[in-house]
C-alpha cells in the first residue's frame, strides 16, 4: 500500500508543470486557472495536470460558485521524504565507510614510504 501511494506521489512528481503547480499551491489556494496562467495553457490542460495531483493525495478541490479551487495537502510529500531519507541514511554510512577505508589506505601509502 506505501509503496503504491509512493509510485503515485513520484509519478505526479515527475512532471515539472505539476512541481511549479505544487510550488504555486504552497503560497496558498488557486483556481485551476491560475495556476494555468505561468505555463500558458488552457483550463483543460491544467484541469489535466490537478486531476494528477489530486489522483495523488497533494492537491484537494472544491467548488465555489463556478471556481474549482485547489489547496495543497503536503502529506503524500511528507512521506516521499520519509522515504528518500532512509537512503540518505543508507549511503551516508556506506560513503562515510569508503571515507574511512580511503584514509586508512592513505594513511599505510605514507607509513610505507618512510
């Protein structure tokens, strides 16, 4: 189930409209046809890219008179974050290993040459 809801949250992520969407969100709520304007496409092509994030879980919409305003929902990236940085932890260790092996090395390359 995590890892569905990831693929999910990666694949909206994946597309660099649907980012500067996300990024517009994140100064508050907009209408679909605002968060357009930037990217000089017309209403259905947004509506397009909010269905995306909104498949996702980082967008919620609501009607307001004939608006469709959309608000972020941050949690589907909380939990990519979650995710991303458990590899982070992972190869953190891995290359602060290598670190120490290079300078263990280092170190006997030196002794050796006295």
């Amino acid at each position: 189930m995590v890892e569905q809801r990831l693929d999910t949250t990666f694949h909206a992520l994946a597309d660099p409209t649907r980012r500067g969407m996300l990024a517009t969100l994140a100064l508050g709520e907009k209408s679909i046809g605002e968060l357009a304007e930037p990217f000089s496409m017309s209403f259905a092509g947004a509506a397009k890219h909010v269905k995306v994030l909104e498949g996702a879980g980082l967008v919620a919409r609501r009607k307001v008179g004939r608006n469709q305003l959309c608000r972020l929902n941050a949690g589907p990236l909380a939990e990519a974050d979650k995710w991303l940085r458990q590899w982070e932890q992972f190869w953190t260790l891995r290359l602060d290993r290598l670190e120490a092996l290079i300078a263990e090395d280092q170190q006997k390359d030196i002794g050796g040459r006295e």
